[in-house]
C-alpha cells in the first residue's frame, strides 16, 4: 500500500491566503518545518475562513524550531506545543491553531509504539499534506497516516462488535479515541465524521484487510458497506483494559496539555 485517499471537496492548499500563512510560520520556527498538515472541520468545510485552521507543523527537532529553550523543553517533554497563529489575506483574517511535532515524534505516535491515541487516532481521518519539503519527505508523511489509520484499527476492532456497518465501526473507533481526552465537541462529532467521510473510510479499511492481525472482511449489503472482525476473546478482555487505561492517562495529559497551552497559546486562558 503506497497510496493515500484524496480528500474529497475543494483543496484549501490551492488557497493563497494559507499559502501565506504557511510561509509565515515556517519563518516562525527558523525554516525547521519538514511537513504541515491540515485536517478538521475547515478542511472538511472547504472553507479555510469558517473558524479556526487545525494545522501540524512537523519539524525537523525542538531545537531548531524554536529561539526559547524553555519552548523548545516543553514540547520534548509533553510534546506536542499548540500556538496561535492568523494572518490577514485581501481584507480577510485566517486564524488557525497551530500544533508542533518533531518528526520522530509524530512517526511513533501514529505507530503501535505509542500507547495513547492522541496522535494515531487524529490522523486516522482526513487529512491533507499541504507543505512538504521535498518527495522524500512527503512520502515519509504518507506513510505515517496510514499507519495511523492502521493502528487505530488495530487496537479498535478488539473492543467493538463483531459486525456490523462500515461507518459503525468508525464512528465507534473514533468514540474510543475521542473519549481518551478532554474535548469540546459534541457527542456525536465521531459519528458526523465517519459519515460524512464514509468513502475515504471505505477507502483505507480495503487497504488494511490484509495488514491486519485480525481477519476483517469488507462487504456490500443491500448498497451498504458491512464488516465482519474474528477476534480472540483474550484479545478483546485485554482490549477493554487498555482502553479504560487510556482514557485514564489521555485525560490526565489533556490536563497537563491546558495548562502548558497557557503560557503558548494566544488568549490561552
């Protein structure tokens, strides 16, 4: 698998406003950007003004993406740091929030490697690569978001049932994640994403149907995608655990995570 689903809808990538934006906050963090990705409600909109742009700066290390070491210390030890960012385009304001990840980082968080959900489970949706600094690199960021999608699965299917439909299994996939940390969205965001990107979903799960641990089949009913997941029963008890002992942790992080934001975010408080 070396492909990665486009993103339905108009591309903001193409807007010159986010071009400005991004060429700012690569002069912000010293040219140590390697990668930006965007993801969210504006990318799903189309609409790069409606709120705020939820924007990952992956960088090449803390060191080199920051003049304050003390920036530089928080991010390496909790990572990752969240900023405010806007800039002012044809009489227009595009305000974004903007996340900063070193690369390595963000490579171990979408693995299996990493325990919590905070970063495979965000980038098991939609997402767009609008900066990369060279082919290599952009490959490398490819590669990452479908391991992200991989790894979501992977520790998912063992806690959800057995069957039912495609958007099913995501929308409770995504519950699982989102309920790892302190958010502000409704209750049913998981199930309006899963829906609304129902064949970017069907998309990355025929490509993991052979990756995974477990036997997953992808099937039509009725003109509806199904699935069917055969998973050991010792597998789903250590499953259920672990996802009681995220949600333990990723709140506490989601705490912790606030109170850094404080001191870095714009109006923080």
């Amino acid at each position: 698998m070396n492909t990665y689903p486009a993103v339905g809808g108009p591309d903001p990538g193409q807007s010159p406003a986010l071009a400005q934006l991004l060429a700012e906050l690569r002069e912000r963090h010293n040219d140590a950007v390697d990668g930006i990705l965007l993801y969210g409600s504006c990318l799903r909109s189309g609409d790069i003004f409606d709120g705020l742009l939820d924007l990952y700066l992956i960088c090449e290390d803390y060191s080199s993406a920051y003049e304050k070491w003390h920036l530089a210390a928080a991010n390496w030890l909790l990572p990752p740091n969240v900023f405010y960012a806007q800039t002012e385009y044809d009489g227009q304001l595009l305000r974004s929030k903007v996340t900063v990840i070193s690369g390595d980082d963000f490579r171990r968080g979408c693995s299996r490697r990493w325990f919590q959900s905070y970063i495979w489970g965000r980038f098991a949706q939609p997402t767009r690569i609008v900066y990369s600094r060279n082919p290599e690199i952009h490959q490398e960021l490819v590669e990452c978001l479908q391991e992200a999608v991989h790894t979501l699965l992977l520790r998912a299917l063992p806690a959800l049932p057995q069957s039912g439909t495609l958007v099913q299994l995501w929308e409770q996939a995504l519950a699982l994640s989102y309920n790892t940390e302190l958010r502000t969205e409704r209750s049913d965001r998981a199930a309006e994403l899963a829906q609304n990107a129902a064949q970017f979903y069907a998309t990355v799960t025929r490509q993991q149907l052979d990756s995974l641990a477990f036997a997953l089949k992808v099937y039509d009913d009725n003109d509806e995608l199904h699935y069917q997941c055969h998973v050991p029963q010792h597998k789903r008890r250590t499953a259920g655990l672990a996802w009681l002992l995220r949600r333990i942790q990723g709140k506490t992080l989601s705490i912790l995570r606030l109170v850094k934001a404080l001191f870095t975010f714009e109006g923080g408080l």
